[in-house]
C-alpha cells in the first residue's frame, strides 16, 4: 500500500486500500503505526480533505473503526 506523506504535527503518513477499506497512520510521536479497519471510501477522502488532519481523524476515526497497532 502505497503512503502518503502529509503536512501535520501529529501525523506522518496516511495509507488507504480501497478494496479491504483499510486506513494506515503513521503518527509522528513515536514512528508507531496503525490499521483502521473497515473505513469507507468518503472517510479516507474526507481525511485527506481535512485542514487539520489529527483533529478529523480525532473525532471522525480514531475511537469510531476498528483498530490495531502493527508497530
């Protein structure tokens, strides 16, 4: 899956893969990295469309898909 690297002072890189509906983050603080799983379509370009992408992705899907840690 393909990252993309984003201006943000929480997050790194964003990843989405369309055909599973998983999102990937990679956040700043500590290189850690993790899955949401079953995002849609409209969330990851919502995301990605954000002007402030920790605060969309705090309130729109964080604690709402989903997750785990894979490093």
């Amino acid at each position: 899956m393909e990252m993309i690297t984003v201006e943000s002072s929480a997050i790194a890189k964003i990843g989405y893969d369309p055909d599973t509906a998983t999102l990937i983050i990679e956040f700043v603080k500590g290189n850690s990295i993790y899955e949401y799983y079953d995002v849609p379509q409209y969330e990851f370009d919502n995301l990605m469309g954000a002007d402030s992408l920790g605060s969309y992705a705090s309130k729109n899907i964080y604690k709402v898909y989903r997750q785990q840690k894979i490093s």
